[in-house]
C-alpha cells in the first residue's frame, strides 16, 4: 500500500516556488537573448504570399457553410484546380528545403543560435537542479495516478512505496520545461522564442517546405462537404422560440 507524506512547508518555500520562478525567468530570458540573437532579415516574399494563401484557404473551409454553394464552389476552384489554381504546385517546381538552407547562410546561422540558446540553458539549468534540489519531494497533483505515472513524476526517487501522485524535485522541472508553454504565449505572444517542440522539430530537418502546406491545404478544400446553413436559421429560431414559450 502506498503510503501518505507530510510535506514540510520549508520545501515549498525553498525548492517548489524557486524552481518554477526561476523557470519562468529562464523562459523569459531566453526569449529576449534569442530576439538579440537573431540576424535581421527581409521576410521572403514568396513564402509570405504563400503562407497568407494558406490562411485564405483555412477561412474558406471554415466558413464554407455560410456562402451560398454556387459561390463556394467557385472560390475552391480558385483555389485548388489543376491548371492554374493559387494552392496548386505543379510537379518539378517544388523547391528544395535542404538546398535552400545551404544556399543561404543567414538561415543555417540562425538555425545553429536557436538551437543553442535552446541546448545552453537546459543543460546548465537541469545541472543546476540536480545539485541543489535532487532528492525532494516538491508536490502532491490533487488526482489519483496509476503506476505508469511514477517514472514521469517521481524522476530521482527510488521508493516504490511512495503514492504515485507525489511529485519529485527533477520532475518538476521537467512538467515546467514542457508546461510553460501556456504561460509565455500569454506573457511574451504566441510567437515567442521558447517553444522548445518547435525548435525540436526544426532541428530534426531542414528548414520549413511550403509546398507540402499547400498540397495539403488544397487536398483539405477540396474533400469540404459545402452544407449551407442559412436556409435552415429561420427553422432552428423558430424551434427554439417554441421551445421557450411551451
């Protein structure tokens, strides 16, 4: 049976609340110190016509049912035919993300400082938190857990008698590490420069290849089901006023 722990209120005070404002303050200046790093450039205007296509394209789909069907249909054709539509890319005419990379300097440079003001920190950070606060029982989570949670949250704890909820030192940090995500988007804007999965996902290729976001977008218009709802407005306002007044 597991059993239940007293947490002394010093390991709040002393480990659980410097470690998570210490972890926001990284985050924070890892944004900016990312920001001085990053070499001004003029945004390429093909790939900003692009992405801003993309994003036409999702308004359509999302709001397909409230524009007649004649009128949606010509807007997809606009945009997905197979002769001249804005999202389709012929064959052959697909660049190279790899070759681009490598043609441009400036791109693998900011790619190599990205990466490392996102490798630097975490490793000096995790070393810091594993000298000084390795051991601790940092928190309790308010809900049951099974077993399979103990290795995520009772990282640096050897007790199998220990209830799963129980969270160490080490796995706070991590919960911090990939948690935040919610907090800098509101504190510094959705495009910040501490999304470690973006980063992660930069680093496991070669730069971003607009063409596969346009196949898709055009492969996600053109299997719409078009279903105009304002015809049947009347019928739903007339059921739900019915629906009041019996």
């Amino acid at each position: 049976m597991a059993e239940d722990l007293v947490l002394d209120t010093a390991i709040r005070d002393w480990v659980l609340i410097p470690l998570s404002v210490v972890m926001v303050l990284i985050g924070i200046l890892r944004h900016f110190v990312s920001k001085l790093m990053r070499s001004s450039q003029v945004p390429d205007a093909k790939i900003v016509k692009e992405g801003q296509l993309i994003v036409r394209a999702r308004n359509l789909r999302s709001g397909a049912n409230f524009i007649p069907p004649r009128s949606f249909r010509a807007r997809r054709f606009y945009f997905s035919n197979e002769e001249n539509g804005l999202l389709h890319v012929p064959k052959g005419q697909a660049p190279n993300p790899q070759a681009q990379m490598f043609s441009d300097p400036n791109m693998a440079m900011d790619m190599m400082k990205k990466n490392l003001s996102m490798i630097i920190p975490q490793t000096l950070t995790f070393a810091w938190v594993n000298f000084f606060f390795s051991g601790f029982v940092a928190a309790k989570i308010p809900f049951p857990l099974t077993q399979r949670f103990r290795s995520m949250l009772q990282n640096g704890i050897d007790l199998s008698t220990v209830d799963v909820s129980y969270v160490s030192s080490r796995s706070w940090y991590f919960l911090n590490l990939f948690g935040l995500r919610g907090l800098f988007s509101l504190i510094l804007g959705e495009d910040n420069a501490t999304d470690d999965t973006q980063r992660m996902m930069q680093m496991s290729g070669f730069g971003f290849d607009p063409t596969k976001s346009l196949g898709a977008e055009k492969d996600s218009l053109d299997i719409v089901q078009h279903d105009w709802a304002l015809p049947k407005f009347e019928q739903r306002a007339e059921a739900v006023l019915r629906k009041v007044l019996s």
